[in-house]
C-alpha cells in the first residue's frame, strides 16, 4: 500500500485530515447534489416517454428504459464522488478524477439517437 492510500484510509468525509475551506464543502455539496437533480430528470423523462410516447411501443420502453438506467447509475454514483471529493479535500490531495461525465456524455449521446431514429420511425 502506498503511503497516501493509508494517509486517506484514516480521514473520514467530515473527520481526520484538515478542516477544508467551507466554500469548497459547499461546492462539493451543490455538485453532489446537481447530480442527484439530473438523475431526476432523466428518471422523470424515462416516465413522461413511457407514459407519453405511444408508438412503437417497444422503441419508447428502450428510450424510457435507457432514462431510467442512467438515471440509475447516476444516483448510485454521486455519494461516492461525494465522498472521495471530500476526504482528498481534507488530506491536501489532488481531488479524484471522475469517469462519469464521461459516462454522461455517452448515455445522453445515445439518449439523443434513440430518441431521433423513434421520431423517424414514428
């Protein structure tokens, strides 16, 4: 184990460390939480089409299908970004890199194709 994973492995997101400028925890919060507001709107919008969007019925429930999954993966992932934010902001560390706007990027790129090849079909 090298010597910074065991200096993280002893700070806790709220203990340990050094107390983090509150600006700093502050924007992390907001962007934890602008995370969970976009899994929200992609769980929404995965509904409104499987309510909303009639025909072709198997199109619609994989365009709603593909909402509602990064809508999943989205929520799951935003404490532990959260979390590695925080405990890298109390040891001094460079903050994490995070795969998910990658992630993000890719599943409402192909959100957006879905939902264009239904509109032609339709």
């Amino acid at each position: 184990m090298a010597p910074d994973e065991s200096k993280l492995d002893d700070i806790k997101p709220h203990s340990g460390g050094t107390e983090p400028d509150y600006r700093f925890t502050l924007a992390n919060e907001r962007t934890f939480l602008a995370w969970l507001r976009t899994a929200l709107g992609l769980l929404a919008g995965g509904v409104a089409v499987h309510q909303l969007v009639p025909s072709p019925a198997a199109a619609s429930a994989v365009l709603a299908g593909l909402c509602v999954v990064l809508a999943a993966v989205l929520a799951a992932t935003a404490y532990p970004r959260w979390r590695r934010v925080q405990i890298a902001m109390r040891a001094g560390e460079p903050l994490p890199r995070s795969r998910m706007i990658l992630v993000l990027t890719g599943g409402l790129l192909t959100l957006i194709v879905a939902a264009a090849v239904l509109l032609v079909v339709s």
